[in-house]
C-alpha cells in the first residue's frame, strides 16, 4: 500500500505555505519544492509525537539498558560501572529464582486455560446460539474492568470467613477444604491467577469469534456429511482455519504473562513471603523498597528477555509445525 | 447457522455457567456497594441483604472519591486528547507525505509496542524526579502518552498510519487540483475523513488510561493527584477501609467503563482485532 509518490509533480500549490518565512519563494510550481514541501511538513507533523516518544520510552530504555550495568542506588551522583555483575547476581539470588518459577507457571497456566476457555466459548457462540450478542458483551465485560477492582472483588470471594468460596465449601460440608486462599504459600498465587483468568479469558474469545467469521462453513458441512464427529470438526476443520490467530492470541497473552504486576501487587503484594512473588513484583521492590536502582535495571532487562524470547519461539515453533 | 457441534443443553449450561461466574463478581461489587454499615461487620458478602445507597455519598465526599475521580478525568481527558493529536499528525506524515527516514521513524514507533513498561520503569522514575514532574499530573500523562504501558502513541501512529494509507489518493488529488496545498489537504480532506479512526483509538486510550494503575502508583506517590486506581487501593488497603465504600468507590471507577464499552463496543473489538490481525 505505498501511496508515496504517486502526487502529480505537476500541482500548483496556491494554499498556505507552512513556513512563509522559509525559503523556496518562487519555486512553488517546480515538483522538488512539493517534496521539500512535504518533507517540511512531515518535520512539523511528527516532532510532537517524536518528543514525547523519544523523551519517555526511548530514552528510559537506553538508560536501563545502561544502569543494569551499573551498582546504582538511585541517590549518589555515582554510578559505578560494573559490567554484568548484576546479571550474575540475579542467578544466585534465591527470590529471583522463586519469582522466575512463579512467573514461568503464571505463564503456561495463565496462557493456556484462557485460550482453552476461550477456544471452546468462541466456538460454542459461533455455531449458533440465542443471545449471542449478550453472550458475548458479558464474556468481554471483565477485561475492560480496572484490575484493582477485579483483585478487589475477588479478595472478598476469597474472604477467609464471609467469601462465597469458603462458605460454598462449607455449605457441602467440605469445611475441611476451605482456607484463607490468599494467605497461605500453596495457594496464594493460584488464587491470583484464578482472578486473573477470570479478567482475561474474554480477550480471546472475542478475538477467535473474529477470527470464525472467515471460517469456510461448506468445508465444515462436507465433513459433517463425510461423518466427522463435533471433535474431529473442530480440529481437523475449524481449528487450521483459524490457526493463525490462535497463534497471535497466544503470544499476546504468553508476552504479557512475563510483565504481570497489577493484580498480583493488589491481591497479596508477592506475599506471603515470597509465594507468589514473580518478577514485575520482585522487581519493583527492588528498584523502589531497597532502591537497587542498578540491580532493578537488570531484573528488567531480564523480563524484557524472556517475554521476548516467549514471543519469537512460540512463533518460532509453530510456523516450523506448518 | 444451523451448524450443529454440541448438544443443545450442554451447549447452554457451558456459556450459562460461564456467563454466571462472570455476573457474579459484579454483582457482588453493586451488592456489597448499597450494604448497611451494620450489615456489612455482620455478613459483608450475602447477595443483596441491604439497601444503603447513601454509601455513594459517602464515599464521594468523605472517602475522597470525587477528588479521584475528576483528577482520573483530567489525567484521562489529556492524555487521550494529546495521544489523538500527535498521533494523527505522526501517523498522517508517515502514510501520506514522502521523505526521507520514512521507514526507519516508523519501524521506531512500532518497536515501542513490545517494550514492556518494566524495561522504562526505573530510569522514568528518575527522569520525571530531575523534571520536577513526580507527583504532579503530568507524571502520567506525558508516560501514558508515550505508550510505556501499551497503547499511546505508538499504537496510535500504527492505527492512524494505517488508516490514512487506505484513504483515497483520488481525494487528495481533487484537492490540490481545486488549490489545496498539502496543509490544507490534511486539515480540510483528510482529517474529516479519519473520525471513524480516531475513534477506535481514542476508546483504546480511553480504557487504557482510565485503568492504569502502575504509572500514579509509582509517579504520584503521596501527592493529592490520587486517581482512581491509585485512590481505590489505597482506601482498600487502608487499615479502617469500611468494605462498603470500597466498594461504591469501586462502582464509581467502573460505571463509566461499562457504559462506555456498552455504547462504543465496537470501536473497542475494532481496535483490538486492528492491532492484532496486523
């Protein structure tokens, strides 16, 4: 779609000159003051995003990238340049290790069962129910909700005495099993993620119901005549035609599962102790509680790394299966 | 669609229940929000056992909420206004004009999608502190702007990018024939053209900043420019925090949400599916 230079050269330019004071007076009519025109413009046009974008986004992320390699505590004017000391530290460090372990199942878990979840939804509303507008509107309400509120609300469901899941638990006689779920170190961060399931899982159904609407429906009926059971419809039929977007869904959430912060930070803060530290969480105390500027810096990289490499391999992986 | 996978109940309890756990969260928040104080040390979560919708009031004027609440409008309402504008010039420059480092301003703009906000965080924080800008409104903004935490300009040069490509050159053409110059083209053919664009990006702002929890908390620490998010959690997590107007706050922080998404859903699908089909 380049539309570049298909402008007739030949244009007689009557309007505003943007910059009247500049020079080129008297050779509006000549195609390379058009361009220079145009470049002049383009100047003007992108300088205030550019500003902003460069001053905080490309800049903090040089700067990280530079105070990783540094021991800097975020008040003395020094900044001692210490290679990749941080980045070896961060192997011996034991909470680094519990929050990547934290991370690395927040990741599969929180990854797959959405997808799954919302594999089975997309295709349940698109093979035709009543109400499926509402089905729909309803499934995608949380992921536009505030995650404070949604780790809020699912405090009280896992209220260790009022919430509805220990007195469900309690009502079928199952008062053995109820416990403070945010509380404990078994089941705090699989309390949270539950949550966070729970806020996202609407993503993907409305991306893969997208993506159904340009499944070939005469390919689905020939195999249902051919005697192909709802299972092998679904995946020798339906799931490659949407494979691609299933694909792009799974990285989206894989990528974002290594930045997870909010709901973790307001459901139980990485506690307790560290059992559902992760990396986002750990790294902000770092940089902020212990003011390891430098040492935060490298954590961050780290996150950067791996949601990175997630991205490319599970891309990676799949165009190879092809 | 008489396509036929499941059985009809079984298809019916599966979105059923689905649709249940979803409902139930939220009608939990609208129940606890209109508890009785009294009810509320008694039994805080039983569905709808009290009506007490002074809760709102209290939470506006003595929890602090309206503070939080105009302060999320303003943080909101600026960062959305700046991201639109700088935006559609960006992303009209870069679709529409030729010049030289065409590519290379646009591949920069895209690379800011897969920086994640934990890559920025540190050094901002720093960098807004030697602005003087920590605490105040602008410690937002200007972030949220740059897309630190997805979004922002980046996402918006890409929508807008896109969308001036597919308009028309003939438009153009008509234009400068009738004695347009390209400034003029831009503002008087092309920008009413783009609203269907900038509506898609700017509810994607919209959700994006009116959520975003991370940037005041680590920006505005301590200062009155509390938003919502910020606001919410501290109230929460506050050691006299009555549930009750924790959770009328957190229906004031939501409402707006809902009925924006009810009213502009499909700029919202629209967005999201553009930036992901892509």
């Amino acid at each position: 779609m380049q539309r570049d230079g298909t402008q007739s050269s030949t244009t007689i330019d009557l309007d505003l000159d943007p910059q009247p004071n500049g020079g080129q007076k008297g050779g509006r009519r000549r195609g390379t003051t058009h361009k220079s025109q145009q470049t002049r413009l383009a100047i003007l046009f992108l300088i205030p995003a550019l500003a902003v974008y460069l001053a905080f986004m490309v800049y903090p992320f040089f700067s990280t990238v530079y105070l990783s390699l540094t021991n800097w505590n975020g008040v003395a004017e020094a900044k001692d340049f210490v290679g990749f000391s941080n980045y070896g530290k961060m192997f011996g460090d034991g909470d680094v290790l519990k929050a990547f372990a934290n991370n690395v199942i927040w990741v599969v878990l929180g990854t797959v069962v959405p997808v799954v979840i919302g594999l089975v939804l997309s295709i349940l509303i698109w093979s035709g129910v009543r109400g499926s507008l509402f089905f729909r509107t309803i499934f995608f309400l949380p992921f536009v909700l505030p995650l404070v509120v949604v780790g809020l609300v699912w405090q009280w469901i896992y209220h260790p005495l009022y919430g509805v899941v220990n007195k469900a638990l309690d009502g079928v006689g199952l008062d053995g099993v109820s416990r403070a779920w945010l509380g404990e170190p078994g089941t705090a961060l699989y309390a949270v993620l539950i949550a966070a399931i729970w806020a996202t899982f609407g993503f993907v159904v409305m991306i893969l119901l997208a993506a159904l609407q340009n499944v070939d429906m005469s390919t689905v009926e020939a195999a249902t005549i051919d005697g192909a059971n709802w299972f092998q419809r679904t995946w020798h039929i339906i799931l490659p035609q949407i494979a691609p977007v299933l694909t792009m869904v799974t990285s989206i959430t894989l990528v974002g599962g290594f930045s997870v912060f909010d709901i973790i930070f307001v459901m139980t803060s990485g506690g307790p102790g560290t059992s559902s530290e992760v990396l986002a969480t750990y790294t902000y105390r770092a940089a902020f509680n212990q003011n390891l500027a430098g040492y935060g810096s490298a954590l961050a990289m780290l996150i950067t790394l791996l949601s990175f490499v997630a991205a490319v391999s599970f891309v990676f992986l799949r165009e190879r299966q092809r | 669609m008489a396509y036929r996978l499941f059985g009809t109940f079984t298809k019916y309890l599966v979105l059923g229940v689905f649709a249940l756990l979803v409902l139930y969260p939220l009608l939990l928040i609208v129940s606890t929000s209109l508890k009785d104080p009294l009810d509320v040390t008694a039994d805080p979560f039983t569905l709808f056992s009290s009506f007490n919708p002074i809760n709102f009031l209290d939470a506006w004027t003595l929890g602090g909420f309206a503070g939080f609440f105009w302060n999320t409008v303003i943080i909101t309402g600026l960062t959305l206004a700046g991201v639109v504008a700088f935006s559609v010039l960006a992303g009209y420059a870069l679709a529409r004009f030729s010049f030289p480092g065409k590519n290379v301003v646009f591949l920069a703009f895209i690379l800011g999608l897969m920086i994640p906000f934990f890559s920025v965080m540190i050094p901002l924080f720093y960098e807004l502190k030697a602005l003087n800008l920590l605490g105040t409104k602008a410690a937002v903004i200007l972030p949220a702007m740059a897309g630190v935490t997805g979004f922002g300009i980046p996402l918006g040069v890409f929508l807008m990018r896109s969308f001036f490509l597919d308009l028309p050159e003939d438009l153009a053409d008509a234009a400068r024939v009738d004695g347009c110059g390209e400034l003029g083209v831009f503002w008087r053919v092309m920008l009413p053209l783009s609203a269907p664009g900038v509506a898609v990006l700017a509810v994607l702002t919209f959700f994006q900043t009116w959520n975003v929890f991370i940037l005041p908390l680590l920006y505005m620490p301590g200062s009155e420019n509390q938003t919502l998010a910020t606001g919410l959690y501290l109230f929460a997590s506050g050691r006299t925090a009555e549930t009750e107007l924790a959770a009328a706050g957190s229906l004031i922080m939501v409402l707006p949400v809902v009925i924006f998404f009810l009213i502009f859903q499909r700029q919202f699908v629209k967005g999201l599916t553009a930036g992901a089909f892509k």
